[in-house]
C-alpha cells in the first residue's frame, strides 16, 4: 500500500470519526455523557504514549541520522551546541508553547459542558473546528511519512482525542441556537479539511523532508498539550474513587495500547 493511500485512509477515517462525534451528540446523548471520561481518560493515555514512545524517539532517531547541521544550520548548532536529543526536546517544548498561543490569539475554542457563551462562539467554533481538523490532516500525513507504523498510532490518538471534543462542540453549536440539521451538514463539511490538510502535507512531502524530525517533534508537544492541558482537567470534575480508578485504568489501556506492538511485533 503506497504512503498516498494510507495517508488518505487515515485522513477519511478521522474525517468520519470527527462527522460521527457530532451524530453521536443528538442521537445517544446521554449514554455518551455516562461514558464521556473513560473515553477522555482513553484518549489522554493514547495522546501520551504515542508523544513520548513513538513520536519523540522517531524523531530524535531521524536527527541523528539526518545530522542536527543540516536540519537548522551549522552556526546555530555550533553556537547551541545541541545534539539531537537536545534539539528534538527543545522543539517539542516549542510545540507545547506554539498549541498555547494558538488556542489564546486564534480563539480555538472548545466547550466541554453546557454552560459557556455560546451565541458569541457558535461560528467560531466552526472555524476553530476547520483549522484543527485541518491541522490533524496535517499531524497524520507528516506521521505516515516519517513511518508508516507511526501512522498508525498517530492517527489512532487523533481520532480518540476527536470523539469527545466534537461531542462537545456540537453541543455548543445546538444550545447556541443552530437546527440539529444545519449543525450536521456543518460538521461534515469542516470534517473534510483533514483530508485537505493530509493531501497538501502529502504533495509537499519532498520539501518537509529536511525539518521532519522538527515537524514531529512539534506533534509531539501538540499531544503533550492537548493531554495535559484540554484533557486531564476534565478527569479532575468527579473526585470519587471508583471514578478516579477506573480514569487511570482507562489512560493506562490507553498507553498499552501503544507499547504492546513493541513486544509483538519487535
């Protein structure tokens, strides 16, 4: 299977996951309400383990082998003196910082309850929904050519970090006062720009070739991110015990998800 048809699989696959959020929100509302944090807790142990296990060791292995010279210049490197695992850390970090004012100037906003502005952002939302979709196009097309298994995994943590964040949004587009139908046909048009965001990646794929540990490494802080900050916070709403084990079963699954390949296939 050639990388193009991967690429553009895992981008319909996220596409539909991200249509199928907002089908979800009207037609089982209330069991995916009950089921909402383990599929968070899910999604953060995913979002985790693919960051620090797969895309951080990926990338600091292809600076090495591309040489740290030629992905950011001799005079900065000799100045730095970074090698690559110093180098691909300090671009995850940057990736960290980058998602923060991202979701500040560019109002990437997200609600994940019933009780926020929602006449002022219902477009909005719609437009931060295009621009994240667009991005997570991005994020699995630069996985899938880095390797083909990191793909995979890439595209896997995107879709459970998807489930519950359209779940909300399109909440926030119906209590803004949007027909359930206009909500829908919304949503399934904005869904289409992972796909977009995939296939330019995919046809300037020669270009990015020399910054794509750095590219990665930016990924790598995208998750970090979304887990610690978007995600996590929400866990801490129930304080009770049962819940609290079954999150950190729930995030553990979701971290084994990714080592066990490991011990498969390796």
């Amino acid at each position: 299977m050639t990388p193009l048809v991967m690429i553009m699989l895992a981008s319909i696959a996220e596409s539909v996951v991200s249509f199928a959020g907002g089908a979800l929100a009207i037609f089982e509302e209330e069991r995916i309400r009950r089921g909402a944090h383990f599929i968070v807790s899910f999604a953060i142990g995913a979002l985790l383990g693919v960051a620090f296990l797969e895309l951080i060791p990926e990338a600091i292995k292809m600076a090495g082998d591309l040489g740290t010279d030629s992905l950011i210049g001799n005079e900065i490197v000799h100045v730095i003196n970074f090698g690559a695992v110093e180098l691909v850390l300090s671009f995850v970090l940057a990736g960290i910082f980058l998602f923060f004012v991202l979701e500040k100037f560019l109002f990437w906003y997200h609600c994940h309850d019933g009780h926020c502005p929602v006449h002022t952002y219902t477009y909005l939302i719609l437009w931060g929904d295009f621009l994240h979709n667009f991005i997570d196009g991005i994020i699995i097309a630069l996985a899938f050519l880095a390797d083909p298994r990191l793909g995979i995994f890439t595209t896997m943590a995107v879709i459970f970090h998807e489930i519950p964040q359209e779940i909300g949004d399109f909440g926030v587009l119906i209590h803004g006062g949007m027909a359930q139908s206009r909500a829908l046909l919304y949503n399934f048009f904005v869904s289409l720009s992972t796909i977009l965001g995939a296939v330019l990646t995919y046809i300037f794929g020669a270009f990015l070739e020399p910054i794509l540990p750095i590219a990665l490494a930016l990924v790598a802080g995208n998750f970090i991110y979304l887990a610690a900050t978007d995600l996590m916070p929400e866990l801490h709403e129930s304080t009770r015990l049962r819940h609290s084990l079954a999150q950190l079963l729930f995030i553990s699954i979701g971290v084994l998800l990714v080592v066990m390949p490991h011990f498969i296939f390796e």
